[in-house]
C-alpha cells in the first residue's frame, strides 16, 4: 500500500465511522462536508507525518522513516493521477451507484453549499493552487489541479454526443448574446433552470426558435444538468479557461 493509498483509506474510514479518531482530533460537525473540512484543518494543526503515525499504530503497525516524514507537498504529488489514466479523463472515486468522475463530485459538493460555491470561484480565479488541492481532498478525496480541472471543464462539450455538443453551442450563444444585451436577470433566471423563463425565451430567440427540439427537458438534459450554467458562472467571474491541457 503506498503512502497516498493508506492516507485516502484513513480519511475514508474516518468518515464513514470505521475508524476511531486518533487523539488530538476531535470533531463536532455534523455536515459530511464540513465533518470534512474540520478534520483537514485538524491535519494540519497536528502534522500530517503525526497523523500518519497515530492512524497506523491503531493497527498495530509501524510507519517506515519515509513514511512518517512526509511533508503535505510530496503527499500532494504522490495523490495525483498517474501518467497511465486516459489523457483528459477526470480522476474516479468509487461511490455506492458506481464509480464517478472526481471532478463533477467536486461541483455537486460547491453547488450544495453557496459560500462553497463562492469560494471555488474566488480561488479558481485567483489561480490559488494550493488552496484549490485543499478543496478537491475534501470533497471528492482526490488531488487533481486546477489547470486539468478547468481543461475539462472547457473541453467539456466536444466529448459529448451530438444532441449535448448542439444544445451547448446554441445555449452558449444565447448566454453571449444576452450578456452583450446587458440583460443580467434573464441570464440568471435560465441558467438556474426556471422553466417558465425558458419556455418564453424560446419563442422569441432566433438562436432557438427554429430548432424545434429545443425543448426545456432538452435544455435540462443537455445543458443545466451537465454543470455548464456553472462554466458560465466561472468564466463570468474572470476565471480563465485554458485552451490547451498543461499537464
């Protein structure tokens, strides 16, 4: 078992109540999200090589040298995705219903929490990597960075299928169109998903109003529950998208 292997199963078991807090952690939230949170700052105020140490003796087992020793920046890199996943495909973390891409685990967990939300914004914007790692572990328990991140999240349409890649482009063009208008309520009105704005905005967008598929369970389908009224929000909010993969 590698280091970073044995840090994700004690997270995991901590959470899931499999494992007893070690001493000196003690925490009181009862939110999974901020349950999780808590015990990363706790981490931290410990050690993480303490941590490490007082997880492993609850099993009877010793750390190597190596092991104990190792600083958040090696754990960091020993937690990314190796050179042998797919290019551009998100790292996955098994769930119950199956295996999921880290990357949409991250943007369901920010969606349920706004100050969440603001803050994966705000970092995202201020290319504040460090931070943005923090996040990924207590969300999705995987390290991924900020450039693959937003590399799939801006290539996101053309691995989809056809009806996906149309209703994307179209939609994008309406959203551009509409900022360039200076017509902010309606924007945020479609891209939080009110059907009742959307149905009447079809009916008078040129984008749309040929294009008789364009449905609101369309819209829904294609767009609002692929995260990319969140792709609007970042790029909105100054957040620049890359057009090439870093990695």
């Amino acid at each position: 078992m590698t280091i970073a292997e044995r840090y994700l199963r004690y997270l995991e078991e901590i959470e899931n109540g499999r494992r007893a807090l070690p001493q000196g952690i003690v925490l009181q939230k009862e939110n999974p999200l901020e349950r999780a949170a808590e015990l990363q700052m706790q981490i931290q105020a410990m050690g993480l090589g303490q941590f490490l140490r007082l997880c492993a003796a609850q099993d009877g087992e010793t750390l190597s040298d190596a092991e104990a020793n190792i600083t958040p920046e090696e754990l960091m890199q020993a937690l990314q995705p190796q050179e042998t996943e797919q290019e551009d495909e998100p790292p996955k973390i098994d769930e119950p219903d199956g295996p999921r891409s880290a990357y949409a685990v991250l943007i369901d967990c920010c969606s349920l929490d706004e100050k969440l939300m603001y803050y994966l914004i705000d970092v995202l914007r201020r290319d504040a990597e460090e931070e943005f790692q923090k996040l990924a572990l207590v969300t999705a328990r995987k390290a991924f960075t900020q450039a693959d991140f937003l590399y799939w999240f801006a290539t996101k349409e053309e691995r989809a299928d056809e009806e996906e890649f149309i209703c994307v482009s179209l939609m994008d063009a309406c959203l551009s169109r509409l900022a360039a208008e200076g017509q902010v309520e309606l924007i945020a009105a479609l891209i939080s998903g009110d059907q009742t704005t959307f149905d009447l905005f079809r009916c008078e967008a040129p984008e749309l109003r040929q294009f008789p598929q364009a449905t609101f369970e369309w819209y829904e389908k294609n767009y609002l529950q692929r995260f990319y009224p969140l792709r609007y929000l970042l790029k909105h909010n100054g957040v620049k998208f890359p057009k090439e993969n870093r990695a």
